[in-house]
C-alpha cells in the first residue's frame, strides 16, 4: 500500500546534522514531520568491538510510496559508513494526522 504511513528512526552524531537532515527531508516532502530529539547514549557492536557514542534520535513521519526517496536522501547526507535506518508501519493514528502525513509527503505538481 504506497500510501501506508511509516515512522522511521535514525540517528545522527550532533544536533547540527540532525537539524540539517531534517529541514532537508521535510524541503523535499520526502518527510511530513521530522522530531529532532535530545542526545542518548548509545551502546552498539561495531566491527568487532563494543562502542558507544552519544547520539541524537531522530523520528521521521512518511509513506511507504515515498520511502525509497527518504531512504536514498538519508544515505546521501548521513556522515555515518552505515546509518541506522529502521521504518515501522503506523497501524493505528488519529486518522486526520495520517492523512496530513499523506499529503504533506505528496510530491509538489
């Protein structure tokens, strides 16, 4: 269904390109809605060794139909070798918010 909302988590290492990243999802309407959150610590295996780094969360509102677009801007902008990129279907919302997020992601004519 290219019109299934999805809620889509990444994290960026500062705020600063999680801002850029953001406006720019949002510019482009490959994003409805783009929650910059605060810094977390995260704990992770990276080849081979336990890390951690401080990140910042970052929630992003689209449809399946606009994915592939989302995912291929992330990937271009994203400082990390591999992003953590991870889209749930929204199975349930306030119909009225699932519908803006549908409209707002519509590309411009």
């Amino acid at each position: 269904m290219i019109d299934e909302v999805l809620v889509v988590f990444t994290t960026l290492p500062d705020d600063a390109a999680a801002r850029d990243l953001a406006r720019a999802l949002v510019e482009s309407r490959t994003a409805a809605c783009v929650n910059v959150l605060s810094s977390c610590r995260s704990v992770y295996r990276w080849q081979g060794a336990v890390e951690s780094a401080d990140e910042i969360p970052v929630i992003i509102k689209t449809t399946r139909g606009r994915y592939p677009d989302l995912e291929r801007e992330l990937r271009s902008r994203h400082p990390y070798e591999l992003p953590e990129l991870v889209a749930v279907p929204a199975v349930a919302g306030l119909s009225g918010y699932l519908d803006w997020v549908r409209e707002a992601t519509r590309p411009a004519p």
